[in-house]
C-alpha cells in the first residue's frame, strides 16, 4: 500500500534487470546518434560555407538529445518506460506508486549524465546496491523507483483525497511543510478506514492525531473545524506540495463520507459549511 493508497503488486526492478534494460537503450541511444550525426553531416556537406560553430553546435545537441532527451520524452510519453524498460517488463513510477510526471523523467535523465554517462554507471549502480529499494541518485533525487510489471497489468492510479469547495479557504492556510511522509501515511491510513471505525472511537482517535501534529505545524484548529477535518485538509495540502500528479482542487477522485455523530458528541449547527458531522 502507498501513501496514496494505491495497492501495488509489483516488486523493485532488481540491477541485473535494469542493467539489461540500460544495455538494450544505449543500443537505441547510439543508433538515433549515429543517424542524427549523419544528418547533420549530410546537411552542412549540401550548405556550403556553414560555420565550424554551427556545425559543432549541431553536433553537441544531437548527442545531448541522444543520451538526455532520449530517456526524457519516452519516459514522459510511454508513462515511465522506454524501449529497454518495455523489453524487461520494467516501468518508473513515483514511490507512491502513481505515474511519472515530465519532471521526474527530467530529473532522472539531467542526473542521468553524471551516474551513468560521466562515471560509467558505477555511481547509479553503487546507488542502486546501497538503496533498499534499489534506486540510483536519478531515482531519489526524482522521488521514483523501477518496478517490475505483471504482465498485462494495469497503472496504478493513485488514490487522492478531496475537499468541499468550502474548505479550500481554510485549507490554505495549513503549513503541511513540516509534515513528515511517516505523519502523513498515518493521517491517512486513518482517513481511508474512518467509515469502520466505532463513532466515539472515530472521535477520540481523530482528536489524538490532530492535537500533536497541529501543536507542530505551529497551526491552531479554528472553532467549528473538527478534528477529522482538520486532517483531511491536511492530507490533501500535503498531497498538493508533494506531487505533480495531484490535480487542482475539485479534481480528486476520493472523498471520506460523513462520520455518524454519536449521542455524547455535540449537535452540528445546521449549515456550518463544512460537510462533515462533529468530531469531538
């Protein structure tokens, strides 16, 4: 299970396996070079008079283009395989488990100059040995890892929490900066089980977790914002600061139904705006 609740059934592309992968794209690499280069030859013999700039110009880009925009663009277009990866039954996700954005596969394949192209591959495979989930420094720094595919398996999609449109206001301004991925997987392991949980049970451990992690976001719960709310706002300004592929408010796909208030729990106000019952 990922912090987004996503259930992923797939295990860590293991070094062996991205090894082949990397082998069967720097075939690919070489050849889209090497034809790009003919190219460029080709077009500066039929223009006379070309500059030696221009053509060292060309020359440097289609080799940029060849080991950096390669790796780039399949990445982003094939949603995180290239032709090595597709080969293997390898693909790049998120460590949420969601798909990669066009800056993940920007910062793996920028990073990818150095760890791979300039040092030979040691740097990423020393990464990858020393990672338990078997990344290079493209991959942490990303915020990606390699998986292996079941065959015929479908994308995760990454489950996101919603908010009411009257929310949105007080849920800006939530500093979720000091919230650490272990205080978040535990909000919301909290706010996915929330509809099983025994009302009174719901309250007390909503307060629980609300109370410590307001009192170090330096953030005071206003009055009539319950605790449970407080922690779905939470979540989702979280969620927003952490990934691309969140989209904008009123795009997510799941939102926790509204909590039966016990008998002991104070009556909701009729029209408090907030869409949730009280919550101690």
């Amino acid at each position: 299970m990922t912090p987004e609740a996503v259930v992923v059934d797939l295990a860590e592309a293991d070094i062996g396996s991205r090894l082949v992968a990397r082998l069967i794209d720097a075939a690919a690499q070489l050849g889209g070079i090497l034809l790009l280069l003919g190219g460029i030859a080709a077009l500066a013999a039929a223009i006379p008079g070309v500059p030696k700039w221009a053509a060292i110009s060309a020359v440097i880009f289609g080799v940029f283009a060849g080991l950096v925009g390669y790796s780039v663009a399949m990445e982003s277009l094939w949603r995180g395989k290239t032709l090595g990866k597709a080969a293997l039954g390898l693909r790049v996700v998120t460590v949420e488990g969601g798909p990669i954005s066009f800056r993940h596969a920007v910062i793996r394949g920028a990073l990818g100059l150095v760890e791979i192209y300039a040092t030979l591959g040691s740097v990423a495979v020393v990464s990858a040995m020393v990672s338990n989930r078997h990344q290079r420094l493209g991959d942490l720094v990303a915020g990606t890892v390699v998986r292996r595919e079941r065959s015929g398996a479908a994308m995760p999609e990454a489950i996101t929490f919603g908010l009411p449109a009257e929310l949105e206001t007080y849920a800006a301004t939530i500093d979720a900066s000091g919230l650490s991925a272990t205080d978040y997987a535990t909000v919301r392991n909290f706010l996915l089980r929330v509809a099983t949980l025994d009302p009174q049970a719901r309250i007390d451990l909503a307060s629980r977790l609300a109370a410590p992690l307001a009192s170090r976001l330096a953030h005071t719960i206003p009055a009539g914002i319950w605790p449970e709310t407080f922690l779905l706002c939470l979540a989702t300004t979280w969620q927003r600061r952490h990934r691309g592929d969140v989209g904008p408010p009123g795009s997510e796909n799941v939102q926790p139904g509204p909590a039966p208030a016990p008998a002991s729990a104070p009556a909701r106000t009729p029209g408090d705006g907030t869409g949730f019952a009280p919550l101690g």
